[in-house]
C-alpha cells in the first residue's frame, strides 16, 4: 500500500539564499545533505550550507571553493568525504578538485585532472569504491572523456569504447547488475538515443531492439524493489518535449505506457523512496510552464498526488532520499 508523507513547508529561521545549477550531496554518515555554491542574482556564490533534517547550518570553513555554479557533487560513502568537482566561475571553467568531511574543505592538489567543465556528470561506484565522471561542456566544446576518482587521484580511464561527446545526459547506478547506465544527451548540433553502460573497465554500448527516442535533460533513477532503470520526460530539441515513461532492465528498453504520467516536460527531478519503494517525481518545465505537480511511481502506473501543500513551481532542482528519516 502507498503510504507517503506529504509536503511540508519548513520554517527553518536561516537559510541559504535563491540560487541555480547548485551541487547538493547526502552524506549518510553524519545524516546531513552539504550544499555548495550556484547561480545567484548577483551571480556565481562559494558558500556551504548543512541541512540536518530540521534547520540549514552555514559552515564558515577558513578555505573553501571559489564561487562557481554549473558543478557536481558525489558522497564518497567509503571514505566519508563529499568530492566537488569543476563547474563555472566568473566567467572561467574550472577543474578543481575538493572534499569536504564536514568541517574543512580540502583543496587536492593533483596532478592529473579532468579539464575544466561543467554540466558533466557525476555517479558514485559503490561496489567498485569509485566516482565516475563522463562528458560535459569545455572549453573545446562537448566532451568525452570517462574518469574515475579512487579517493586519493583521479586517473582517466581508456576504454576500448565509448560514447561520444556529450552534455545534458543521464546517469544511473544499477547496484544489482553493478554497472552505470548512460542514455541520451546532447552535442551542441543534436541529441542522442544510445544506451551505454560502465562496467568498471570499458564502455559497452547496448542496442536494443527498441529505445527511448533522442532526448536530453531527462531524468532517470534506479527502482531497487523491481530491479530496473526509470528514464522519464527530457527534450527533443528547442522546441520539442518528451513525456514517454521507460525502464531499462539490463537487455532491452520498454516502453511503460501508464494510464497517467506527468506528460511532457523537462529539467524535472526523480527519485527512488526506499521506505514506500516507489519513484518520485516533481516539477519541471511543460508547454504551458514551470510546473510544482507531484507525482509518485510504482513502476508501471503514475499517480499524481496532492498534498495540502507543495513547493513553489520550478525546474533544474534536485532531489535526494534521507534513508534515516
């Protein structure tokens, strides 16, 4: 049976302040989620917030990352630490590396790195004990490149294979197959429709009598009680939208044509509730506009819910699960 909290607006006294393409990270040990930086008003801002599940702390570390937006974050659950990595600055690409364990941020001193980039993608290995970074914008354009972070360097991987240069993609990690999965994107002239996984040595592109058609800005997450990938929504191109639902399960895409789903839009955020065992889904942008609809998945059928209240409309927003609450 579906039982779901719904939303709740938190008074939280303190809080960070309005911003976008901001970096946020779970971080199950200490149970809090670690903000950083984003697009503000005034422009790029460098500032850390903690949300314990009640209240936004700022943390005033003596060194910090530099004001940027446009970056990714991943909790190294292994190591205890969160990992940054590149984004945009004021007016520069970066392709710096931090960690942070909840008092310092540590500034790594590598001497290999990815270029700098942002808009790449960032999943966390965790039966290989890794961070896996493909793609991005750079400053030659679209990239390609696949790297993997060990907890002390970065090394950059060659594979026999991969895929092509790309931004605006996907990524998922399937724990029970242990591979990542990587579907669409773009390259700045078109989009894509490939499926790709990572299976810790080389890319392995899949070709499945059927797939998704070619989108970006999508969302996809793995759905643990069914064992399969959820992709939903994305974009055609600049004019176009998506709305088909469809699950990967390891050989094959299927088109799920529930009776209801959140139609077409993009930019949405979608996660998987452990506690419920079903997908969540809120927000995005559609024809008529930035949507704040919320609808909750069992793997086949979308059911639009309607709590007393939600969050305002918005898109290019992030989710994260809280496994302890």
């Amino acid at each position: 049976r579906l039982e779901l909290p719904t939303w709740v607006r938190i008074e939280a006294g303190v809080v960070p302040r309005e911003r976008r393409d901001h970096a946020m990270a779970y971080d199950a040990a200490r149970g809090v989620v670690v903000l950083h930086g984003g697009q503000a008003a005034a422009g790029p801002v460098g500032d850390t917030w903690e949300w314990n599940g009640s209240a936004w702390a700022r943390r005033r570390p003596g060194i910090a990352p530099a004001a940027r937006f446009g970056h990714a974050m991943a909790h190294d659950a292994s190591r205890g630490r969160t990992l940054l990595f590149g984004g945009l600055g004021d007016l520069a690409l970066l392709s710096d590396t931090w960690a942070w364990d909840g008092s310092t941020w540590t500034p790594l001193d590598l001497v290999a790195a990815p270029s700098p980039r942002q808009d790449h993608a960032l999943v966390h290995d965790a039966g290989r004990g890794t961070t896996v970074l493909f793609g991005g914008v750079t400053e030659e354009g679209p990239a390609g490149d696949t790297w993997a972070w060990d907890g002390v360097s970065w090394t950059e991987l060659a594979p026999t294979t991969r895929p092509p240069p790309r931004y605006g993609h996907a990524m998922a990690y399937d724990p029970v197959r242990g591979r990542i999965v990587l579907f669409g994107g773009r390259d700045g002239v078109g989009s894509f429709d490939d499926t790709w996984e990572w299976d810790g040595t080389d890319w392995i592109e899949r070709l499945p009598a059927a797939s998704p058609i070619p989108v970006f800005d999508h969302v996809m997450a793995f759905d643990a009680r069914r064992g399969r990938v959820i992709l939903q929504g994305g974009r055609l191109n600049d004019m176009l939208l998506h709305s088909r639902t469809w699950a990967w399960e390891g050989t094959s895409w299927t088109v799920l044509n529930p009776p209801v789903d959140p139609g077409n839009r993009d930019k949405a955020a979608l996660i998987y509730d452990i506690r419920s065992a079903h997908l969540v889904f809120f927000g995005g942008e559609t024809y008529s506009g930035i949507q704040n609809d919320l609808f909750v998945g069992d793997g086949d059928t979308w059911t639009p819910w309607m709590p007393p209240r939600l969050p305002p409309a918005r898109y290019w927003h992030a989710l994260a699960h809280d496994p302890d609450r």
